[in-house]
C-alpha cells in the first residue's frame, strides 16, 4: 500500500519488485486518510506485505499520525516502509 502523496519512484519500486500496488486517499490536507488506511487493511489482510509511506511526505509534512498509521499495518501483519528521499534537501 503506498498514499497517493508518496514519492512518485515508490510505486514504481513496488511494481519493479513484482508486487501489487493499492494506493491510498489523502484526506484534505494531503495526509495519509486513516479510514481508507484500515479499510484497505482489512480488505488486504491476507495479502498484505507492506506500506511503503515517503517521509517526511512529497508536501514536506512529518504528518501527527504517521505512528498510528505505523501501529495499524503491524496489526493486520504488514511491514513499513519509510522512504526518507525528502530528507536529503
């Protein structure tokens, strides 16, 4: 799972590495939508490997809820992935 304010190399990343990409809302300030975050969560919860998230995101945000985004894929089983491209500015 990658939200749509991710780097644009991570779902190419995620493709090249031969998994499914499922993008994920924002909510109106840019940020990662927790809601769409659980239910695709749920609904992936058999498949689900990892949520590769850019940090701080594309906008240059360290988003507040970034730990329980973090806390909600490690409960359906899946792995996070802090992509810190946008530390290197």
């Amino acid at each position: 799972m990658i939200p749509t304010s991710a780097h644009g190399t991570n779902p190419a990343s995620a493709i090249r590495a031969g998994l499914k990409v499922v993008t994920l809302a924002s909510d109106p300030n840019g940020n990662i939508d927790l809601n769409d975050l659980k239910a695709k969560c749920e609904q992936y919860k058999d498949t689900l490997c990892c949520f590769m998230i850019t940090y701080p995101s594309t906008h240059g945000v360290y988003e507040d809820t970034v730990r329980t985004a973090i806390d909600t894929v490690h409960a359906f089983g899946g792995q996070v992935y802090l992509d810190g491209a946008n530390m290197n500015a």
